[in-house]
C-alpha cells in the first residue's frame, strides 16, 4: 500500500511550523511598552523579558543587546531589531499579517502614516530637547540660561497637543474610526513620557476622553500589568504628570 507523506499547509509560515517564540526585551517605564502593548492587543504568542532601571538608565545587561543600549530590542529567529517604531511596524506586518495597520488606498490612509511618524518625530523629540535643555539649565522649571529657547519649545509643543486635541474632537481614534498602530506609537509620549518630561494635560479635554478610551482596552491594561505593573493606568491617564515610581532591583521576568 502506497503511503502519502504528510506536509505542512502551505498557508502556514515556516514561523508558525517551526513554533518560533518572538523575543520582547523591555527596558521597565520606556517607550518600548508600545511594543508590549502591541503584542497583546494582537494577541500573539511572544516572550517578555524585562530589565528595569539602574537606576535610571538601562542595566550592563540590556546595553550588551545592540551598539546603542537603547529600547526595545525585539529578537525573531536570526532577525534582531531596535526603534520602536521599526519594531511595532516589524511585528504588525510579519506576526499581525496588517492588523492595526491601515494600508495604501484606505481613506485614513494619509491620517494614519502622520499620527504613527508624528509619535517620534515631532512629539517625542520635542520632549527630549525638554529634558536636555532643562538639565542645561540646572533647573526643572525652565529658569536660567535657557529659558527663552525653553519657552519657544513649550510653545510649539502646546500647539501640537492642540493639534491633537483637535483631532480626537472629529475622531475616536488619532487615524479615525479604528484603532490602530498610530495610537500605539503617540499614547507612550501621553502618558510614559510624563514621568521623565512632566506636563499637564488639564486643558484638552478631547486627549483625556482618548486617554480613557485607551485604558479602558484590555490589551492596554494586560501589557501594563505585564510590562510595567509599578505604573498606575489611572494616574498616567489623568490630567497631571505621573509621579516617578521608586526603582526596584534590576530583574528579568518571562511572560506568555
């Protein structure tokens, strides 16, 4: 009797065959929660392991996973990669096969590439410069040698949050009817960020309706409990900064 061997389906990927485990390395209170954020709200198997501070920047051991040090590094099979935004477009093409991602030909098409570059480029950089330029100045409140280039940075960054506020005031999510990889990439500079560069966001209404949509999803709240626990989803919601988090141990934990 002539035996027919057994193949795989071909609409399985060799990733799926082989059972590969993608590899989520997290620097604790960072802009890698978008990555870990990410993989929940898709609901694919990953593994997490996470590094906190020492005390403030990233541990020996975090630093030894790319030339830079810097957060996330994401590792699948012979692949490892860095920059947030690199990581979550990676895992939502290859693992999400273009879920939360608004594709070519989509009338939100345009909306969602601006909000999702507009993350990084524009709003997470102008936060940077705060830190730096206040550090220059030896104070937290904008006095001293740099104050006049602070406060044009915090004029051009208000006008970016009314932006945005404009924005949600038309839609329910930054690249309009669905959620998706854009709002990913601009909530960790709402609500993370703030930890570092304090600011108020009393006095746009329409970020804090978002920003409790945000921590209504299950999947933002499963990363958060999984990704950085020490952080409370209400607080970094709310209309004040967040308060810092007293720094524990450095650790490692593995997840999913």
């Amino acid at each position: 009797m002539l035996k027919t061997a057994i193949t795989p389906s071909l609409s399985l990927t060799a990733r799926e065959i082989f059972a590969m485990t993608l590899i989520v390395h997290h620097l604790g209170i960072s802009q890698s929660d978008r990555v870990v954020w990410l993989c929940e709200e898709l609901g694919i198997k990953y593994e997490l392991r996470k590094y906190n501070r020492s005390p403030l920047l990233a541990p020996p051991e975090f630093k030894t996973l790319h030339p830079l040090g810097s957060a996330p590094v994401i590792e699948d099979d012979d692949v490892k990669l860095a920059e947030s935004g690199a990581c979550v477009e990676y895992i939502a093409q290859v693992y999400g096969k273009g879920r939360l991602v608004i594709a070519p030909g989509h009338k939100d098409y345009a909306q969602y590439l601006y909000w999702f570059h507009f993350a990084n480029a524009s709003l997470q950089s102008a936060l940077m410069r705060d830190l730096a330029l206040k550090a220059v100045s030896g104070t937290n409140d904008g006095t001293g040698r740099s104050s006049d280039i602070l406060k044009r940075f915090k004029e051009k960054f208000s006008i970016m949050l009314t932006m945005m506020n404009d924005r949600l005031a038309t839609a329910p999510w930054l690249a309009g009817d669905q959620f998706s990889a854009a709002d990913i990439m601009v909530v960790c500079c709402l609500t993370t960020m703030r930890c570092f560069s304090p600011y108020d966001l009393g006095e746009y209404e329409n970020i804090l309706a978002y920003l409790a949509r945000v921590s209504a999803r299950d999947g933002y709240r499963q990363a958060r409990q999984k990704g950085d626990p020490e952080l409370d989803v209400a607080l970094l919601a709310g209309a004040a900064p967040p308060p810092w988090p007293r720094a524990t141990s450095i650790h490692a934990t593995q997840g999913q």
